[in-house]
C-alpha cells in the first residue's frame, strides 16, 4: 500500500474498470491503466474521462471482450494497423493498446511497431511522469506501479524522460513540444539536461506535419497562463520553426534616445490577460497575433519617434499566411481572427477621445457580432505598469461599453441592414445594376451612421430621393 492507494482506489468506483478487470482476467491478459488519468489522478487535478488501457498481450482482444461484456451492440472502433481498439461507455472514451516497442528512421516520427513486454512499453513513453501505471487485474486491482520514479518527479514538478532525452526527442520530435507544454499546463519545470536536449534537437521539428504542431499550440494557448509556454518555446529555440512572426518582435531598438516597448513580451502579457477571461481559442489567438504587423511596418521619426502605421492591416494579411502555414482554420474562424487583428486599435482610439455617437455606431457596425470579443482583447491590451494610467484606461473603456449599449439600445446598428436596399432604387427609378446604385445605399448607411437620419425606412427614402437627384436620375 502506498500514500496514493485510497485515492486509487475511489477513482476506480466506475463499473467501467471492473468489466475490463473481469474481461482482463478471463483472457489471461495483464492489464494496467496508464497515462494522462493516472497522472492527474495523482496531482489531484480534473480526471480525464478518455482512459488509456495497455496490455500485455492484443489490446483488440481486450476491447471485445469488454464490448460483449457491456453490450454486443456498443460501437468499437478498432484500428488494425495500430493494433488499437476504442470504446465509448457512458461519460468514457477507453482506448485499448496492447504493449510494444518501437524504432524510428532518421526522416519521420512515425515509429515500426512491434510486440514488447511491460517495461518496452514504459521506455518508450516520454515522459516519467506519464510512465506510472495502475493495475487493474483482480489480485493486483489499484495497485500504482512506478517503474521511472514518476511519483518523485511529480512531486518535485519536474519534466524529465525516461530514456536518455537526445534519442526520446530525435525519435518523436513531438515530445520536444508536449514538453513544454505540460510544463505551462501543470507549472512544472523542465529538467536542464532536457532543455539541452531540446535545443540541441529543435531542428527536427522541422519533420512534423503541421497539424500536429498546432495542436500543441493550441492546447498551450488554452492553458491558464499561456505566456509560460511562448517564453520556453522561444528559450529553447523551437518558437522559430513555428511562429517566426513573434520572434520578429523581441527586442528594444534605441534611436536619438527614444525606445519602443519589447513588443514580444507585450504580447504575451495581452495573452495571459485575456486568457482570464475568455476560453475563446481563436480569440487568444487573436491576442497572440495582435500585433505580429508591428514587426514589418516599424519606423523611426525624427519628429515623432518610432511608429508603426497601418500595423493592424499589415497583421491581418499576416494571419492569413500563419493560419495556412500551421493548417489551422481557413473558414470564418480566420475571418474573425483578421477582423479582431484588424479592428484591435479602434476601441483605444475612441477611447482616448471623447467618444461620439456617430465614432461608437461605426465600431459597432463594423465588428458586428465580435464587437464584444473586441474590447475583451482591448482591456487586455493594457499593460501599462503606470496605476494612474492604467485605471484610466479601465475607465475609458467602461465609458465606452456605456455607449456601446446605450446605442445599440437606441439605433439597432449591430450587423444592420440599411433600409433602402438595391432593388428599390432599381425599382423607383427603373434603372438596371449600375454604379448610381451603390453610390445611394453607401451614401444611405453613412448617414445613418453619422446620425444624419435615423435608421428608418421614410428617412432613408427621403434622402435617396436627394441623393437619386443629384446624380441625374428621374422619378419614374
């Protein structure tokens, strides 16, 4: 018995782990739970409803044997070239494995597999805190089995492998990856001779399919303080393999004595301060690409020190590039992200200035729905380590949102549609498609917006009679 054992032993209440037991037992099988669950379950964190079962010996076996215990008519998913099997049971996702050995070839991560005993399997995992196991079979049930000193190593939260790290990284460079980013999850430290490794090896990202690099990132970004993970991928050299766009943005440059802010390490702060609050993934990475434009449209002025004009456009077209390059999104997440990229200095501008009515319908016309999302990123956007500036700031964003709202309220501007739409004027005038069309509805939506009228039928209709007569065209 171990300190740990009660805590084994409550998480196994779940009638899940006592038909693979059974199962297990009557096949002949040494069965273990490992991975993830084990982990947290000794951290005392969130236990994973997605439970990872290793045997020794066909883990398809196992899985349809566990099937016909539950239900001949449960799906299983089974892979035959993993030599894997999955089912879902009530709130669980159960993975089965049989245990193995793996080798790699010097140009891809994907391993030959072949059949390996207990400690095969432990070895090639990478990581000794994902090395610790838990016994399921009857005269053993609950028993933790830690073969790499996992338990030590949690407790000391400490990332360290359990092979010698230069062939666990060479084989998968994931690993390199998942490193850094259990080390941001769980606010563990990543042993020095691992870090060495790291970047000795950082090149061999460089073979990973881009999806399996964006993964990791996102699960970075969706992490409570996302910054710990950027500031380690970029320390051990592996952040220019993935986001080269932000190591553009490290460094202070001094001209004429007049500096700008780092803005990398801006950057990161705006991202641990909206991580507070949102769970937006695309919204976080809208934080982390905010200012990416910065980097290419960074001047110096004599008369007004350093300048980065036009960055927010220039960034917008850069997330493009990004969302391609790492195979994320290039639906409307994209276009959202642009847009928040895009829009990320307008809310501060208004804010600065006593903000008009007709400024704030503009805002809101033009971000639509994101239009909150917007000002989420803008309050985190403030970094200033001046109080006096700061709750001034704070405060010229309240008043905004005030007038947001009491706009919206009055003016429905959010995604409107101006009243006077093009097959009316077609209509009136008995005109077919022409320029003459475009020119009333943009003139029509500029008024509403400006306040000349309001967002109403007969005004718009009044002002498109105005508009009709100006440019030469006849009631009909």
């Amino acid at each position: 018995m171990n300190s740990y054992s009660k805590t084994i032993l409550n998480s196994l209440s779940p009638d899940i782990f006592k038909i693979i037991s059974d199962s297990a037992d009557e096949l002949g099988l040494e069965s273990f739970i490992v991975g993830g669950f084990v982990r947290d379950l000794i951290l005392n964190r969130s236990i994973k409803k997605d439970i990872d079962i290793m045997c020794i010996g066909s883990g398809i076996d196992l899985a349809k044997a566990v099937q016909k215990k539950i239900n001949s008519k449960i799906k299983i998913n089974i892979f035959k070239r993993y030599g894997t099997a999955m089912i879902n049971y009530g709130d669980y996702q159960v993975e089965f494995v049989g245990s193995r050995k793996e080798s790699y070839s010097e140009d891809s991560r994907n391993p030959s597999v072949e059949s390996g005993s207990f400690m095969d399997d432990m070895l090639r995992r990478d990581f000794t805190i994902n090395t610790l196991a838990i016994i399921l079979n009857k005269d053993k049930f609950g028993e933790l089995i830690d073969t790499f000193g996992g338990i030590k190593d949690l407790e000391k939260k400490i990332i360290v492998t359990p092979s010698e790290p230069n062939k666990t990284f060479s084989d998968d460079p994931l690993r390199m990856l998942r490193a850094v980013r259990f080390a941001c999850q769980l606010n563990f430290n990543i042993d020095q001779k691992t870090i060495d490794s790291i970047i000795k090896n950082s090149h061999r990202l460089k073979i990973l399919s881009p999806e399996r690099i964006s993964d990791e990132i996102n699960k970075i970004l969706m992490s409570d303080n996302p910054s710990i993970g950027f500031k380690s991928l970029e320390k051990m050299n592996l952040l220019k393999y993935i986001l080269p766009e932000l190591i553009d943005l490290k460094g202070v440059e001094e001209v004429e004595g007049q500096t700008h802010k780092d803005n990398f390490y801006h950057t990161l702060e705006v991202v641990d301060n909206i991580s507070k609050n949102t769970s937006n993934l695309w919204l976080r990475w809208a934080a982390l690409l905010h200012d990416v434009g910065k980097a290419p449209t960074k001047k110096f002025d004599k008369k007004i020190g350093w300048t980065f004009h036009g960055h927010e456009y220039i960034g917008s077209k850069m997330v493009k590039k990004i969302f391609q390059r790492l195979s994320l999104p290039l639906n409307e997440t994209l276009k959202y992200v642009q847009k928040i990229v895009m829009m990320s200095s307008r809310p501060i501008v208004i804010s600065e200035d006593i903000a008009t009515d007709s400024a704030v319908r503009r805002l809101i016309y033009d971000a639509g729905n994101s239009i909150d999302d917007l000002l989420t990123l803008c309050e985190a956007d403030i970094t200033t380590k001046n109080i006096k500036k700061s709750i001034k700031y704070q405060n010229n964003f309240k008043i905004v949102r005030k007038k947001i709202t009491d706009v919206e309220e009055r003016d429905s501007i959010r995604n409107f549609q101006p009243p006077i739409t093009g097959e009316i004027v077609m209509e009136h005038y008995k005109i077919k498609p022409c320029k003459e069309i475009g020119i009333i509805k943009e003139k029509i939506k500029n008024a509403i917006l400006d306040g000349e009228i309001q967002n109403d039928y007969n005004e718009a209709f009044e002002l498109m009679i105005k508009i009709g007569k100006s440019l030469g065209l006849k009631d009909e």
